[in-house]
C-alpha cells in the first residue's frame, strides 16, 4: 500500500461521487414507494374496491420505471470498488464483500423473483398471493438497503475484523457484530426512513398535482391521504433515528460530529448550532471565531452526544491537537503510534523472509501493543491537521438536512390535518406547495449522504485506511475519460427518467 498521484485520487473520489449521487436519486424513492403501493394493495385485499386495485396499479408503474435505472447505476457503484479501489478491496474485500455478497443473493434476488409477479401477475395469481410478491419487493428492497448499509457502516466503524501480518489483510472475525453493529443499525433505520419521506412527497405532491387539474381526483385523493399519513410517521420516525445515529457518530466518529456542527473548541454542555454562517478564514487552531453569525440551542448537542449533563464534546481542536484534560489523545501522537505500526509491518515480513521468528514475534509484539495497530491508518498522515474534513460542506449539508427534516413535520401535519376535510381542493397554495415538495426530499436524502461520506474525510475505513492509499494505480487519463462517459451516460438515464415518469403521470390513473 503506498501513496499515489492526489489528482489519480481526486479523479478517483469524484467518480465514485458521481455515481453514488445519481444512484441515490432513484434508491430513495424506490425504498420508500414499494411500501406505500404493498400498503395500498393491502387495502384493495382487504376491501376488494377496484379503486384501490386501480391506484396501486399507476404507482407501480412509475416505481417499476425508477427501480429499472437505479438497479442500471448500482451495478456499476459496485463494480467502482475493483476497478477505481483496488486495495482497498484487496485490503479488506473479504469483510467488505460479505455483506455486499448477502444483499445480491438474498435481497435482490428476493426483489428480482417477485418483480415480474408484482407487474405481470395481476389476475393470474390469487389476490393474496399477489399482494405476498408485493411485499417481497418491497421488503427485498429494504433489505438490499440494509445490507450495503451495513458494507458502508463497516467503513465508518471497522468492528468484527482482525488483523494478519502474514496475509497483511484484515480478516473477519465475528460476523454478527458487522451484521449486527448499532452503528450500522442505526444507520439504516435514518436512511430509510429519509426513503420513506421521499416516497411519501413523491406521492403527495403529484397527488396534488391532479387534484390542482381536478384529473382523477377521487383515486388522487385517497393517494394524498395515504401519503400524508405515511410521510407524518415517516418524519417522526427519522427524527428519532436521526438522534440514535448522531449519538452512534458522537461515539464513533467525534471529528465528523465536530464538522457537522462547526465546533472547534471542545465544551462541556455544549450546545447545537440552529442557524448560522461559517468563517471561511477560520482553520484549526487558530484563535478565530468560527461563526460569523450563530444562533445555538443550549445542551442540545450534549445531550444528544453524550446521553447526559455536564460531559464533554470534544471539538475540532481538541481531536488535532489533543486535550489533556479530557483524556483525548491528539493526532500527532497517534501518527507517531501509526508509523511504528507500519515500520513494524515491514520488519515483521523481513523477519518472515529470513525465517527469523524471534525478529518475527518482537515484531508482532510492537504491531500489535500501545494501540498502534489501532492507528496504523494515521501512520500514512504527515500532518495531525490531515483528519479535519471539509468543515463548512459538512456543516452546511447537516443543517440543510435538518432543516428540511423540520419542514417535512410540519408539511405533512398540515396536509394531514387538511385531507381530512371535505374541501381540500379550495387549499391550492398548500397543493402547489406539495408538488414542488417533490424535489425537497431528494435534497435532503443528498445532504444526508454527503454528511456520512465527506465527514469522514480523510478515511476510506476510519482510523485504519486513509482515502489516498485505497486507491487503485491507474494512468490519470483512464478516470478522467470514464468520468466524463459516466457523466454522459448518467444524465441521459435520469433524463429518460423524468421524460418517461413525466409521460407516465400525463396519462394519468
């Protein structure tokens, strides 16, 4: 593992952000809407009216048209991993690969099975078993989510995995507790529950739209409804799951919480930031005040990443350059313990060469002791400053998250409370309001990944592998040249998309 070309890694970063940032403008979506059209045909078993048969048939449709293409893009995120992250995928591919290899064969084949029942089974299978393939694709689809969650969870909290000098890769040691990490759990449930809203402003708002151009407004109607009603629990579901995983982060990754929240200096009681505006000049360490404007909620941030009064969050500061104080190891010290783990990888395989097992058990011994295996990631830094992030996009991504978190309660209680009412078609400025909500839940899902993937800058795997050494050997103009024929193809994709979606709902239910 060495150090390679920072533009070939730039290039690198930026395809894989491509590709992950149009894969998430379909994965959301399909999430979220495969629940609400196997909640709609339950309704139609259960009641036997053709409206809810009739209903469930048009939201099929335009969720078969997003499934297709975020299937076509997710294929090639996966492949990335090989051709653009060579060894990272050698260094680790066999933790790595596991979850990722549970979610093709179990879920997407779960998915796959039943999709041609769900599109072509209407009246050639019984009613119930019809709904069962409905549930399986949209359970299948959650599932899927749940696995590559979990593959990225591990990246952000490496637990159930060993070192072996002799192989020099990480192996597997438990696998229930990647399987099974609160982290990733966590981290799983506050997706898809930002998949859930995006289906649920989906349907809502082109609900509306029907109802704006009284065009099937009675099926349009009981779409709006349902919708609200799943987009109000949906949004009280991801407002507490959001608070287990910025505890988990809290936990795990204090310098992404520390961005995410612009704090330099560490503070007991800390408080969350509600509002405000970054100073671009301020760096760590320096004596600048890091907000030019602020408005802060007192022991919010505390409480939320600490579960208790009078404890201490850790700032950007105190992560660089440590704090004695609170017992935070600065980074400096932990590159120190990170170049003696890798030194002794060297010696260990020399030893090995030569047959000399009393070289190779002390230098088993200095690799494994002072918790500098721990740290070999930081071996690979040449300046504590190297772990901050991205400051200002993490924060500003964060808080356009939350904020948007924040307005999905309030619009589905109204529009809630509104479908209830005779009248709701008099309520046009609301109406308008839900179609272009329509786009708002893709902004936030985006700002969430953005958040989870440059916080934790500069790690490929936290604290173990460093975005630079990841990073396959390939000539520049390769990623360059694949970049732009991805950013091609990707455009044309969603573009069809939207044509077809467009299409699809002029037709109409």
């Amino acid at each position: 593992m060495q150090q390679l070309d920072t533009s070939l890694i730039d290039w690198s970063r930026a395809q894989f952000a491509l590709t992950a940032i149009y894969h998430w403008l379909f994965v959301p979506l399909t999430i979220g809407l495969g629940v609400v059209m196997a909640l709609m045909e339950t309704m139609y078993v259960r009641t036997g009216r053709a409206f809810w048969k009739q209903t469930t048939k048009f939201w099929m449709k335009l969720f078969g048209i997003n499934f297709a293409i975020g299937v076509a893009t997710g294929l090639i995120l996966e492949f990335e991993f090989g051709t653009n992250w060579a060894n990272y995928s050698w260094f680790v591919g066999d933790i790595f690969g596991a979850p990722l290899a549970i979610e093709g064969l179990l879920a997407f084949f779960l998915e796959a099975t039943f999709f041609a029942v769900m599109f072509f089974g209407w009246d050639r299978v019984s009613k119930k078993f019809h709904l069962l393939s409905t549930w399986l694709v949209a359970i299948g689809s959650n599932l899927s989510a749940y696995w590559i969650l979990i593959a990225n969870a591990w990246m952000q909290n490496p637990v159930g995995t060993s070192f072996n000098p002799d192989t020099m890769r990480n192996e597997m040691s438990n696998f229930l507790d990647i399987a099974l990490s609160h982290f990733g759990v966590a981290k799983f449930l506050h997706t898809v529950g930002g998949g859930y809203i995006t289906a649920a402003l989906f349907v809502l708002g082109i609900s509306a739209f029907y109802m704006l151009k009284n065009k099937d407004f009675a099926l349009a109607k009981k779409s709006f409804i349902v919708a609200a009603s799943f987009g109000m629990l949906s949004s009280l579901f991801v407002l507490f799951s959001g608070d287990e995983s910025a505890y988990q982060v809290a936990q795990k990754q204090p310098m992404k919480l520390a961005a995410m929240e612009g704090l330099y200096k560490g503070e007991v009681n800390a408080g969350i930031v509600a509002a405000g505006v970054l100073n671009p000049s301020k760096t760590a360490g320096d004596d600048k005040e890091p907000f030019l404007f602020e408005i802060k909620a007192p022991y919010a941030l505390g409480l939320m990443a600490t579960r208790g009064l009078d404890n201490f969050t850790p700032g950007i500061d105190d992560l660089v350059f440590g704090n004695e104080k609170f017992g935070i190891e600065g980074a400096d010290k932990k590159i120190e313990k990170g170049k003696i783990a890798l030194q002794a990888l060297k010696d260990y395989k020399l030893a090995k060469d030569a047959n000399d097992t009393a070289a190779m058990q002390q230098a088993r011994e200095i690799l494994f002791g002072n918790q500098n295996m721990q740290n070999l990631g930081y071996g690979y830094l040449d300046d504590a400053k190297q772990i901050v992030p991205p400051v200002a996009l993490t924060f500003y991504s964060f808080h356009v998250m939350v904020a948007l978190g924040s307005y999905f309660i309030l619009l589905f209680f109204v529009t809630l409370f509104l479908a209830m009412r005779k009248n709701l078609a008099e309520y046009k400025k609301i109406l308008w309001l839900c179609v272009f909500s329509i786009p708002l839940g893709y902004v936030a899902c985006e700002a969430g990944w953005i958040v989870a993937e440059v916080g934790r800058q500069p790690w490929a795997i936290q604290d173990l592998m460093p975005v630079g050494v990841a990073a396959t050997s390939l000539a520049g103009t390769n990623i360059m040249i694949s970049f732009a024929l991805f950013a091609v193809l990707f455009t044309v994709l969603f573009i069809a998309e939207i044509k077809i979606m467009l299409k699809q709902i002029k037709i109409g239910f």
